[in-house]
C-alpha cells in the first residue's frame, strides 16, 4: 500500500516537471522581448560605431554676454545615439566671419546648430589641432614701444596691472572679442574697447602710444607689430603653438567623416605660411677704402659677422652694391679723399655669405672702372645666379623691370639713377652702366604692372645730402608712388633719412650704410653723426600685397661692421627719423 502510493506520487512529480517545463518557454520569450534588439538596430558583430577625439570638456571658458547667441553653448562629451550616423557638421558659433566663410562643408554633409547630433565638430581647442586664427598686437607705425611679456598682457586684459598703457584701452573688434575670451576669459570691461575693425587703424593713428589686437590678414604697413612672446607673426620662425595671440582650431568626429572634412580644409588658418615672402632692401654698399682693409685684416666676411643670419633668413635679400668688381683692383687703403672706387673679386664671398639674391646697379660708382670692368662684375653675378636691375649691358636693359614670383606674390623691381649729373648713369644703347631714370616711362610701366597684379618696387639712387634728403627728393619719389609703386626706397643715402605713406605706399627716402667706411667722420664731425647708424628694411607680403614692414636698426662699430642696436640707441634714431617724417 505504501509503495503504491509512493509510485503516484513519484509520477504525479513527474508531470508537474514537465507542465513547468512547457509553461516556462512562452514567459521566457515575453520577458526577452524587452532587451532584445528592435528590427532596425546594429546587427550583432557590428556594434554601433563610438564617436573618438571628443573633448571631455568644453575648452574655453564662457564668454561673457553678447548679442551672440552662442555664448553659453558647451561641448557635448559624447556622440549622438543613432543607428545611422548622420553626416552632420556643426561650426562653433563664436568664430569670426572669415573663418566661417573658410569652411567647406563636403559634399553629402549638412550644418547644424546642434552640437550633440553632429558626427564632426569644429571648436576652438588644443586637441586634434588642424590650425590658428592668429592676431597680432599693434601700435600706429611711428610707435617706440617694442612689445609686452605675455604674463604682462594676460594682467592688462584682466584688469590687474595696466603698465606702459595705463590709460590706454585695448582696442578691438568684436569678434576678436569673442576670439580672445575663449583662450585668456572675460577682459576687465575697463582693459578693452570695442570698435569696428576697419575703423581701428583711424581712431589710433593720432596717438603713436595706442594699441589694439587685430587679426594677422588685416595688417597693413602703417601698423607696428609688437612682440609677445618675444615673436612676431611676420617673421618666418613663427610658432604659433606657443604663441598668446594664436587660437587653435580644432576637429573633432567620427574617424572616416573627419577625413572627408578635412580632405576638403587644408588650411583653417588666416597665416599661411605658404602664402608670405619677406624681402629685406639696403641701403649703400661700397667695398672700398677702409672697408676693404678691415676685410683684408679680419677676414672677407667680417663687416656682416652680427647680422649675416639675419640677412640670409629673409626670402629675397636685396643689395644695393655701387661699385665694380676688377680682378687687378688696387690694395685698399684710408685714403678717403678717393672717389674711384673698385672691389676686388674675392670680396664676392661677402654677398654669398648674407643670402643676397637681387643686385642693383644704379650706384653712382658703377662705371669707374670702364665698360670692361662693368661686363666683368655683370658676369659675375650671371655666374653666381644674382637677378640685377637698375642697370645693365645697356640701357634696355638697365630700365627692364625685374619681375619674378614667390608663393603667389608678384614682384616687379624698377630701379635707375635721378641724380642731376648725368655722368654717373654710364648706360645708353649701346654701352653698359647704370640706367638713368626715365620718370614718364617708368610711371606709365608701373601703373601698366600694377593691373597685371604685380607689386612694384622702386629704388633708386637720387641727389644725397647730409641731412633730410627727402625735401629735395620728394616730388619724383611721390610720383611713382602715386603711379602704384607699393614701396619706394632711396639707395643714395648715406644716413637715415624719412619714412612717409603716400597714396596708399611705403616712401622711405634712404636707408643709410650698409657696408661703407663713414663711421669715423661721424665720431669726428657732429653734422655727419648718424653716418654711423642704418636701417634694414624688412618688407611682408601676403597674399599678393604688402602686408607689413619692420623696421631694423644697425650701429656700426668700425668702419666695416654692423651690429643690431641697443634698446636705448633704437629709440634715440627711431625718435630722430619719426620727427624728421613729421609725426
């Protein structure tokens, strides 16, 4: 009975077991139904794509309030959740308007305002860097302030310490405004002045000891660069990495989409350095008399041992040489009372050593030796691979314009002789020499370039004083600049002499000695005590126009070698030249 028993039970268990069983599947398939993929997800084995290069964090600061809206928009950390990734580009609102007009959007993608469903993203930041915006800070032209630490300007801009502008604001768009908060926060309200870009440059040039930021394709020659960092944006060892007044653009996104982006912006940036030339002009160079016996002494290169790096860094280094080289040249001696001048051929190697590149002949000297000595110092140059203008086999060729190209900037150098004299421009139709100026063909050929997109350059050897030669030289320079020249240079001048904006050009009526032995009479002789002092010309062009010029400043220290000057000397011949000029 009791085994009976235990046999139904034992089978009764057995059932249950198996109802539990069949019950189970259909609950098991509801409740799975919940987690499981919907028709349209990922399949499995391809996982839903993870968006890479995301900032974890927004990566400037939050710019005070503005008409923008964009001021408190904050970078999403991570992509949006999607089965499909959208082709989305999404451009931070707080970039100025050339930037956003920089940006090509790829063919199958579209722009939005939301950050968080864009699959690439373009923000100012330091990581994934593809470019920078860079402003410079500047001052009017005739500025003796140099430049500012970086530390120093940070303070300004947050209203802690003014320095040198104590009552100065610093003046800028408001865009650049914008820019500038991302990277080093709000300004102190009292530190800073919004106006107009293209009304800057008018409402500072009346007070040389104002300043402002502006972005670097807005320069113009009447603007003086100043330092930060102890760099400037126009010089070609530039880094912008490490540079206050560069901001960074970056791109962020999915890794195929971001290819497709950037295969279409190369450069996101307002300098390229594929796009500049520097160009440095001289003024006198002579390799005689004393000159000469210094470099038989110390060695050929000698006079240019402190600034021959800086000559050869310049794209195009420009040397007004007046005299010819003759292979029996006599010894160089002191006798100053010499006006026939010869170099001897050796001396060569000291224009090989600064980089020079473009030779003028419109000295006065040129044809002191005769026409076989003036065919030998042209071939030369031919063989050293030296363009000249300014003079020539004859006078076709001496008045030939020199036209060359370099990064998209055009160039055409004209260059002749003006002075009174006529015995110093040897060249006619059938001898060699420098080339006597012809001022309505010159103007006319100028303004014939000019259309043709070149950038005309003039320099010219004119009547010389001792003091400012620009009063009787100025009406033939302001003609040539009024016929489109963008920079007119005087190469006679044996001191600094003016520096004058005309017409929209550069004008500086003589540069002074470059390699010439007039550094005793100016210890000896009051009149004559800027013989000792000069200036190289450091000229930016961008984009096919002349952006900016610097001004460098040299003191000999014997009769044949240069050095750049102190910070005290520069601002005693700065102050001298800019009262000259009127300013």
């Amino acid at each position: 009975m009791n085994l009976a028993f235990l046999q139904i039970n034992n089978k009764v268990v057995w059932w249950i077991k198996i109802f539990l069983f069949l019950i189970s599947i259909p609950l098991a398939a509801c409740f799975s139904s919940g987690l499981s993929p919907s028709p349209t997800a990922t399949k499995i084995g391809k996982p839903v794509p993870q968006e890479t290069n995301v900032p974890s964090a927004y990566p400037r600061e939050r710019i005070p309030t503005s008409t923008s809206a964009s001021t408190d928009i904050i970078h999403p950390t991570s992509p949006p959740v999607s089965t499909e990734i959208s082709k989305m580009v999404w451009i931070d609102p707080v970039f100025p308007t050339n930037l956003k007009e920089m940006i090509h959007i790829p063919q199958g993608f579209s722009e939005t305002d939301r950050p968080e469903e864009a699959s690439i993203k373009i923000f100012i930041g330091d990581q994934d860097v593809v470019g920078y915006w860079t402003y410079v800070l500047v001052s009017p032209f005739p500025s003796l302030h140099e430049g500012i630490k970086p530390t120093r300007l940070k303070l300004f801009w947050e209203g802690i310490s003014k320095g040198l502008y104590a009552n100065q604001p610093l003046l800028m768009s408001d865009e650049t405004r914008h820019m500038l908060s991302s990277r080093l926060g709000p300004p102190d309200v009292d530190s800073i002045s919004i106006v107009p870009e293209n009304e800057i440059l008018d409402t500072l040039w009346p007070d040389p000891e104002s300043w402002a930021v502006i972005p670097f394709s807005e320069l113009e020659p009447k603007w003086k660069i100043l330092s930060v960092s102890g760099q400037k944006a126009i010089h070609e060892d530039f880094t912008p990495s490490t540079d206050l007044l560069s901001i960074p653009i970056s791109v962020s996104g999915y890794p195929d989409h971001r290819e497709s982006f950037l295969s279409k912006n190369t450069n996101l940036t307002n300098r390229n350095p594929e796009e500049m030339t520097t160009l440095i002009l001289t003024g006198v160079t002579a390799l005689v008399r004393d000159t000469a016996r210094l470099m038989e002494e110390k060695g050929i290169t000698y006079p240019a041992e402190n600034i021959g790096a800086f000559l050869q860094s310049a794209d195009f280094t420009h040397i007004n040489n007046e005299v010819p080289f003759v292979s029996n040249c006599p010894p160089a001696t002191i006798d100053s009372s010499s006006q026939r001048f010869c170099s001897d051929d050796r001396y060569l190697e000291l224009l090989n050593f600064i980089g020079a590149d473009i030779i003028e002949l419109s000295g006065d000297h040129l044809g002191d030796y005769g026409p076989e000595a003036m065919f030998h110092t042209l071939d030369l140059y031919q063989e050293l691979d030296l363009d000249v203008y300014g003079g020539g086999k004859n006078l076709q060729a001496g008045l030939k314009p020199l036209t060359f190209s370099h990064h998209g900037n055009k160039f055409a150098f004209f260059g002749c002789n003006a002075k009174s004299s006529k015995r110093y421009a040897t060249a006619s139709a059938y001898s060699p020499g420098a080339a006597r100026c012809d001022f309505p063909w010159m103007r006319q050929e100028i303004q014939k370039l000019k259309g043709e997109g070149y950038l005309p350059i003039v320099t010219m050897q004119h009547e010389e004083v001792y003091g400012n030669q620009s009063r009787i030289n100025r009406g033939d320079f302001q003609s040539l600049a009024y016929s489109g020249a963008v920079i007119v240079s005087g190469s006679q001048a044996h001191q600094p002499q003016p520096i004058e904006f005309y017409a929209d050009s550069l004008i500086h009526y003589g540069l002074g000695n470059l390699f010439f032995d007039q550094y005793d009479i100016s210890q000896r002789l009051p009149f004559y005590q800027y013989t000792d002092k000069a200036f190289l010309d450091l000229h930016v062009f961008y984009q096919n126009r002349h952006l900016n010029t610097e001004l460098i400043t040299i003191q000999f220290v014997d009769d044949a070698k240069t050095r750049f000057m102190t910070e005290k000397e520069r601002k005693d011949l700065l102050s001298y030249v800019f009262n000259l000029s009127n300013w």
